[in-house]
C-alpha cells in the first residue's frame, strides 16, 4: 500500500504501525526492561515516549515520575498523563500518530478498501485514524479496522475526538509494552542510540 503522503516524511513510532501487541504486565520481561527505562537520561526518555504518544507535555509528565516500582506503576502513570491532555496536547499527539496498517497478509482488495477509507477520515477529521487492536488476530484486523472506521465517520467532530483520545491511551500503553521489551535486549540500548530516532510529529 502506497504511502500517504501527510506521513511520508516521518519518523516512524518506536514500536511497529499499529496494532501494536501489548504483552501483559505480569510479563517477568517488563522488569529488567523498566529497570533500564528508570536509569535513562531525561533527554533519552523523553525521546523514547514521544515514539509512544507524541504529546510532548504527556512524555514530560510520563518521565518526569520515574523510578517506577514495577510495571502496572508505568501504566498508571501513563494514563493520569492521558486523561489530563489538553485539547492542544491532544491535537499535537494525534497529528503525530500514522494510519494503521494491516498485516501482510491481508488481500488487495483490503488494502484498498482501507486507503480510501483512511483517505475520507482525514479529510473529515483532519487526522489519522487512531484504534487499539489488541486481542485481534492478523486475520481479523481489516474488518475490524474498515468496521471502525466506517462506524466512526458517522460521529460528529466532538464525538470522535473523543474516542480518538481514549484509543490513543490505548495505543500508548501497548507501545509502551513495546519498549520495556525493547529494553531487555541482551546487549542494551546507549543512549546515543535513542537519537537514531526522530520524536514524532
């Protein structure tokens, strides 16, 4: 699937195109990953958030209340930061998320199918298509991704924005999920690694 071009010159998030796959937070792996995440740097972490939710007031708040004690800690926090966004912080972090993408696997027929309906969103609500497909397998994902959508667009401006701020709650919890995966890698991640990364937006 082409590109669209609102997005063609970004950084992609730290995590994959949603959906990302949140991993649970029993998940021994969390640990040694939010362990890491607890010793970055300010700067570091900051960067690394902006990948989960490009509100750079949510990062800040995100980073700024570290050490975490254990992972469900992280969430939380996560969430006040969410909830409290400001309609600008809101609109910052929405104009940072990409459309999602389906799997490779999907036909070409859906692939289309999405495009056009992800192409009418924007021009409707002048941002991108924000959902959470945690618990859906690859095979579902594109009846559900043209389902939502479709059920969406019939929602005034108010209405879906407030659904796209709690998705996008949603969606920052599973990434960082991603991260503190990320994190546990055998040889760890530098600092000066984070810079290979872009913030969004």
């Amino acid at each position: 699937m082409a590109e669209h071009p609102r997005h063609a010159t970004r950084s992609p998030p730290l995590s994959s195109h949603l959906p990302a796959q949140a991993r649970g937070g029993s998940d021994p792996f969390h640990g040694s990953g939010l362990a890491r995440f607890n010793t970055l740097s300010p700067e570091s972490a900051h960067s690394a958030l902006l990948h989960c939710c490009g509100s750079r007031r949510w990062a800040h708040r995100v980073a700024a209340h570290r050490p975490y004690p254990d992972f469900g800690a992280l969430l939380a926090a996560a969430d006040e930061a969410s909830y409290d966004l400001s309609q600008a912080d809101l609109s910052e972090a929405l104009a940072c998320e990409f459309p999602p993408e389906l799997e490779h696997g999907a036909s070409y027929a859906a692939f289309l199918a999405l495009d056009a309906a992800h192409a009418e969103y924007e021009r409707t609500y002048r941002h991108a298509f924000v959902i959470c497909l945690d618990g859906h397998t690859p095979e579902e994902q594109a009846d559900q991704l043209l389902a939502a959508i479709r059920r969406r667009m019939e929602l005034d401006v108010d209405e879906e924005r407030a659904i796209s701020a709690d998705e996008l709650r949603r969606v920052a919890q599973a990434r960082l999920s991603d991260l503190t995966h990320w994190l546990t890698s055998a040889d760890g991640v530098s600092a000066a690694e984070f810079g290979l990364f872009a913030p969004v937006g």
